[in-house]
C-alpha cells in the first residue's frame, strides 16, 4: 500500500521542491501535493518513475511510517547560512540513520548511553570536567573523539553529501543520543564538532527549542574545555609567546591553532590575566593556515568508514 510520507520523505531527502519533482514526474503541481497528502493513490507508472527519479527502490514507497528528527529537536548551529530545503534534506536523512540504528539495536548489544545529566545552568567548563571525570578520562588528550563517542553509547552518522551545508547536529530520541556530522571537515574540525554536539547533549537536553548564540557559545566553551583540559593546557603552554609556539603545541590536543588559541585566551580571561596575544593572534592564523593533522581512516573495529546516509 502506497504510503504518502514516504514520498514527502524521499522528495525532501533529494532536495526536490513538489514544483521540481512534479517537472522530473511530468505532472502537474497538484497532483504531486495529492499524492503527498494521500488523496489520491500514485498509478504504477508514476511510482516507477518516482522511484527513478528519487533513486529509491519502488518497495520503498510502501513501508510503515518513518521516524522523523524534527528541527525543533535537533541543535543546528548554522541556521542563518542553511536553507530550509537544505536542512529538510538533512533531518530527512535522520529518518534512515533512525531506520538503520533500530535495525543494528534489534540485533546487536550496543554501549548504553553515559552521558551524565547535569545541573541546569552547569557552566559548560564544569560540564566538560564531570563528562571528563564520569568518563576516568583524567587530563589528557583525547586520541579519538569519534570512537570514545561511539564506546560511551552516542549513535554517530556522517551527513550525506548533499547536506555538506549542514555542520553537524545532534539529538535525543527515546534516550538514545544522536550526532551527525559533517565529515568532509578537516579532522581537527571533526573533532570539535563532535565535542560542540556532546555538548549540545550535555548542556541542552531538556532545553526544548532554546537556540541562538548563546546556546552555540556555550556549546563551543564545553568543546574547548573538553578538548584541552584547564591542568593540562596550563602545564603544557602556561604562556604563549608566538605564533610558531601555537602551532607546534597544537598537535598535543589535536585541535586547530585557533582553537587552542581561544583556550589559552580564555583561561588567561578566566585568571583575569592580562592577554593580548590571544586577541591579536587570530588573524595571524586565519592568514598562515598551519598544517594539520592526517584523518585516521581506520580503527579498531576495523570500519574504514563511518556509515553514511545516502
Ligand atoms: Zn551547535
């Protein structure tokens, strides 16, 4: 039986407007937004030519119901930069992540979630340091972001590549936390990217539709903090004294030299510290660009790539 949100799901998943697919259909309009609202049934002919057109297989069209992320319950960070078609595209793909990680769960024991819950209004450096302490992480730097995230139960997709646009987003669904990143980053952006979602799921579970800069900001401060750890920053750079000395030191937690930058700038700020450097240094970096970090393409469970949600 032909069911018409798998329609809308598959229209929006392949960015197509109803104008566009009804064109690729040669239909007219309206009976592309009947199909969709279910009232009428599609002939065999147009479902064939759906599934060409969408790319998914005709069988598709019949199934029960998707599991939807919706906008209101993922954290997107650039809203201002991302078109709404774009960003359909992406939460649609989060109906196939759902489709797939419920079919992994029905089989296999994956790791339970150990994301603490914390205080209401936890700053996000007290956040980032009871996730670190919850997780025996110590001081250190963390190797692998992704797979420490996978091992502490996140379920974690890559964004399909027509959804590049998107950074990455995170959500709760029925306890599960969920992150979908933008992969084709550099790996010290991934890297932070993950540690901004986790703490989106840290910071802002129970924050409903709270958005804005603020809620990226703290996002962000959580990510520095998890990342590059207060002691271990102080003992390793208590001072910076050049551009090169950023860049060499970089390496240790594995993070861009403008994100280290900002963290040395802000325990400086948090000290009351005199620091110019931090501020006058950003458009240095911006400018050299400093080499980074190779992608670590494979890892222990021997995946050499992430799943992905075409
Ligand atoms: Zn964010």
């Amino acid at each position: 039986m032909f069911n018409p949100s798998r329609l809308t799901l598959a229209r929006r998943r392949r960015k197509f407007s109803k104008k566009a697919l009804a064109e690729a259909l040669d239909l007219d309009q309206k009976t592309v937004s009947r199909y969709e609202s279910g009232d009428c049934l599609p002939p065999p002919e147009s479902i064939r030519k759906l599934a060409e057109v969408t790319e998914f297989p005709e069988s598709f069209f019949s199934g029960a119901d998707l599991d939807e992320p919706t906008a209101e319950a993922a954290s997107f960070r650039s809203m201002s930069s991302m078109s709404a078609r774009e960003r359909d595209a992406a939460l649609a793909s989060g109906a196939f992540a759902f489709m797939l990680s419920d079919w992994v769960h029905e089989r296999f024991s994956l790791p339970v979630s150990e994301i603490i819950d914390v205080k209401e209004g936890s700053s996000p450096e007290a956040a980032a340091r009871l996730v670190r302490e919850h997780w025996l992480l110590g001081e250190h730097p963390i190797p692998n972001v992704l797979q420490m995230l996978e091992a502490k139960g996140v379920r974690v997709f890559s964004l399909a590549k027509n959804s590049l646009s998107v950074d990455a987003f995170a959500l709760w669904r029925n306890e599960i936390p969920y992150v979908f990143l933008n992969m084709h980053k550099t790996p010290e952006r991934s890297r932070f990217d993950a540690s901004h979602e986790l703490g989106h799921l840290v910071l802002h579970r129970h924050g409903g539709t709270r958005g804005g800069r603020a809620v990226e900001d703290e996002a962000n401060q959580f990510a520095s903090a998890f990342l590059m750890p207060e002691a271990d920053v102080r003992a390793h750079l208590s001072n910076v004294y050049s551009l090169d000395q950023l860049i060499e030191k970089k390496a240790r937690w594995r993070v861009s030299a403008a994100a280290l930058n900002y963290r040395v700038h802000r325990l400086r700020t948090l000290e009351a510290e005199s620091d110019t450097f931090g501020q006058d240094t950003n458009g240095a970096i911006k400018s050299c660009r400093p080499s980074g970090i190779a992608h670590i393409r494979a890892c222990p469970s021997g995946r050499q790539h992430r799943l992905s949600i075409e």
